[in-house]
C-alpha cells in the first residue's frame, strides 16, 4: 500500500511524542550495549541514523525531518563533535528520506532494507562532509569507507525491526483505516476527503 500523501503534515500527538522517547531511549541502550561491540575497522552501525531514515520512510517528509531533527539532537549530546551537526544532518536525512520513498509500495518486504541501507550510507557521508567543514577532517579519511560499510549494512540488517520499531512509535494516521477496508472498497478511496457541508 502507498502512504498517503498528507499523512506525514499531520502534527505528532503527545502520545506519539512519549512513544518515540521510549523509541530512542531503548536504541541508545542496544547501541551501547550491543551494536557498538560488532565494529569493522572501528566503525559500527548507528541505530539513530537508521531511526532517522525509517521515520521518514514510514511517516513522510515533515514528520521524518522532526524525528531525525529529535534524534540527532539526543545524539549529540554523545558525540565528541560540533553540537547540532547530528540535528541538523538528521532534519536533512529524515526529509529526504521521506521524500525519495514516497512512491514506494510498502507491501512488499524489500523496499525497507534498500531505502535503510541506502539512508544510512548517505546520512553517514553527510555527516563526514559536514563534520570536514566544520574542522573535522578525519572523519572523511580515517573512518568513511569502513563506517559506510557498516551503516549500509546494518539499515538492511536492522531494516525490519527498526521499521517496526518506528510503526509503533509514530503511527501513520489513517493507516488503520486503510488496512481495515475489505472487499466491498480499496485502501486508495478509504483516504479520500470526506466532502463538507456549505
């Protein structure tokens, strides 16, 4: 089924706020626990930045962009570099992974793992361009290749249980609506506008 197009404009209820915190508490727990300690080269994969790329997979660009800006903002406040980089290139990867998968079909399994990897790898080499130019240059020499491998690999790893993970956190309004439909309609005419009175 396609995700609608206005899903994502929606502003997050509280509930979906206090759901996505629950969300990034437990991957910053799994990432310092378990996914920091399976490294290539010194690189691992990086939960928030598939957290990121799924939010905007799953609920559209607005809504991606808020997470990923809330995400990196958490994120920073662990990492050795300029404060707000992880915010902002999460804002940046959140929008733009909410817009490059929104002609996807998400029935099938597979887009997830693509749009995951594919996310991770660009959100990873942004963040190195960025930290470059604000005077961190070993992060495009030392650690980029073997920290691209990672990430790309882990999004298609992780890609199920993240995408679940982000499901559940910040539902897709209608979404219900829309798997509720039976035979008598399709999931296309269950969003259409209802018609007001003049």
């Amino acid at each position: 089924m396609n995700r609608s197009a206005t899903a994502g404009s929606t502003p997050m209820s509280l509930a979906d706020v206090v759901r996505t915190s629950i969300v990034v508490v437990v991957a910053l727990v799994v990432q310092s626990t378990i996914v920091d300690a399976v490294q290539f080269r010194g690189a691992h994969a990086d939960l928030m930045i598939l957290l990121t790329v799924a939010a905007g997979y799953v609920t559209g660009p607005d809504r991606g962009a808020a997470v990923g800006f809330a995400v990196g903002l958490v994120a920073d406040l662990f990492l050795p570099t300029t404060f707000g980089l992880s915010a902002l290139v999460g804002c940046l990867l959140g929008y733009s992974a909410g817009l490059a998968s929104a002609g996807l079909v998400r029935s099938p399994w597979w887009p997830a793992p693509l749009v995951l990897g594919a996310g991770a790898a660009a959100g990873t080499f942004g963040y190195a361009v960025l930290a470059t130019v604000l005077g961190a240059p070993h992060l495009m020499h030392t650690y980029l290749v073997p920290a691209l491998v990672m990430t790309a690999a882990g999004g298609v790893v992780l890609a199920p249980a993240v995408v679940a993970a982000v499901r559940w956190a910040v539902p897709v309004p209608g979404s219900s609506q829309a798997s509720a439909v039976g035979a008598g309609g399709s999931a296309v005419a269950s969003r259409r506008p209802t018609p007001t009175s003049r």
